[in-house]
C-alpha cells in the first residue's frame, strides 16, 4: 500500500512540473486603426502552439513580461507603489483566441473590470471557414505558398498557406487550410498578417507574469457567455470601463495615498481610466465589422 502511494505521489509531482514546450508563430500585423484614415500601425503577434491548442494574442507585453517581474517584484519588496504604466509599450490588442485541437471549436476571450477585480469574459464559435483554394502560388519568406479566399466578418479574405508546415492553423480565427497560414489580408487593406519567423519556447507558460500577480490570479478563470451577451458586456465595459468599480469609489477611498507614493488612489484611477479610454478610442476599424457580427 505504502510503494502504490509513492507511486501515486511521483506521478502528480511529475505531471505538475513537467514542461510545456510550445511552437510560437510570429506574425507582424499591420492594420489601419481608423476608418477615415489612410494610415497604417504595426504590432507584432503571436500564434503559440501546444499539444491540444493554439493561443492567439499581441505579443508586445509578452516581449515586456521578464521586465515587469523586475519592476514588480522590486516595487513588493520596497512595499511602496510606482506607477509602471508610463516605462512600458501597451498592447495595441487586448483579445486572446483559442483554438482547441482537433475539433477547432474557437474561443475568444477579453478582460473586463468587474468591480476592482478584473475578469476574462469570453464566448465559443464553432467557425467553419469556407476557402476556395486558387491555382496560385507564390514565394512569402522561406516558403512556397499557394493561395485560398473566403469570407468572414463582412470582410473578402486572401490567404497564402504551405503544406512545408502541415498546421491548419493561423493568426486570429483564421483556419483550416491544409497547412499553416503564412499571410493573410483583406480585400481593403484593413488589416494583413505575414509570418516573420517561428521558435521553440520551452516551459511555456499561457499567461504572462503580469496576468498571473494581477487580482483574479494566473489569468483567472473564463466566464463562457453567448457571443450576444459578450458583444453587450463588453461594448459596456469599453464605454465606461469604471463603471462597476464607482460604486464602492468612496470620497474617503479615493483620497487615501497609495503606499510609499504621493498618488492617491483617486488619481490612480483616473489615469487607469484613461489609459483604457484612449486604448479603446485608438481603434474604430475592427477586424470583424459590427453589422456583419449581428446578422451571425
């Protein structure tokens, strides 16, 4: 009984520190944030691989992560509070999108204040892409392509994939062609990604350092709601992203100092504030275009 026990003990030990190794896929964005505008931004992003997944996301805080910790844990061993927010580069894109191997099935997933607790709210999609592949090919970096269209979120889509990396994968929802994605754009030019380069991360960790110190813990849990209440909930969020922590926003809360700072918590707050409004008011070109998401 004592030796099965042992047993028993090595296994769970062993499966909680094995190693997660990942196939991170990096792909530069570039997108025309404003409808009336011809100008274009770049961000970079990432497609990062494991054994039952793909996770989809802006690769720009992840860059940061080893960085923050620094700043972060220097900031709890002082016990004093510095504001970071003004050292780092913030993300142009705040959705991650799973993808669950083999079925495909899609989640997208963002982050929204729930009081002073953030949260992940998310919904599922079951998006079967409809491609038409085309004769032609075409030399994208280090790989022969061959080109695909289709259809989604009231947009025309080209694609160039290559079987040379037989994934049926690619950045944002975009899958399902016979090998992996190297490019794909719209048909205006919105937005375009093309694979720069791909590497090995081993002990991958899904959520970065920030994520996992940030209230709610190692990223929290995902809340699944239906993509209606999703587009609702969020839509609400981006309009008054303090909104369900003003509540409990107290005049005697709101002048209290921050530890070791001249900053109050009500300053901080208003800073916090906005941080999001001008990230949220940065964009008015969405990827998927509105009257399209509602006539799904």
């Amino acid at each position: 009984m004592k030796k099965i026990f042992v047993l028993i003990a090595f296994t769970a030990f062993f499966a909680l520190n094995a190693q997660v190794t990942a196939n991170r896929f990096f792909y530069e964005l570039t997108y025309k944030p404003k409808k009336d505008s011809a100008k274009l931004e770049k961000v970079m992003t990432v497609l990062d691989v494991v054994k039952d997944k793909s996770i989809y996301r802006d690769y720009t805080l992840i860059a940061q992560d080893s960085i923050l910790k620094i700043q972060v844990e220097a900031m709890q061993k002082a016990g004093t509070f510095k504001d970071i927010s003004k050292s780092i580069t913030m993300p142009k894109f705040s959705e991650k999108i799973y993808k669950f191997y083999p079925s495909m099935k899609l989640q997208y997933v963002e982050r929204v204040a729930n009081g002073f607790t953030p949260m992940n709210i998310g919904y599922n999609e079951d998006l079967k892409l409809v491609w038409k592949i085309q004769a032609g090919k075409e030399k994208i970096g280090a790989y022969d392509t061959q080109k695909a269209t289709t259809e989604y979120g009231g947009r025309k889509w080209t694609a160039w994939f290559t079987t040379a990396i037989p994934l049926q994968d690619g950045p944002y929802k975009f899958h399902g062609l016979p090998g992996l994605i190297v490019k794909v754009t719209d048909d205006g030019n919105n937005y375009s990604w093309e694979l720069k380069g791909n590497r090995k991360i081993e002990n991958f960790k899904e959520t970065t350092y920030i994520e996992s110190v940030s209230p709610g813990g190692d990223g929290g849990k995902v809340l699944e709601v239906s993509r209606e209440k999703f587009e609702r909930t969020f839509s609400d969020f981006k309009k008054d992203p303090m909104a369900t922590a003003r509540p409990y926003l107290t005049a005697e809360l709101m002048a209290q100092k921050l530890p070791g700072s001249d900053l109050t918590i009500g300053q901080m707050m208003k800073q916090q504030e906005k941080m999001l409004n001008d990230f949220f008011n940065a964009n008015d070109n969405p990827i998927e275009i509105p009257a399209a998401k509602a006539k799904k």
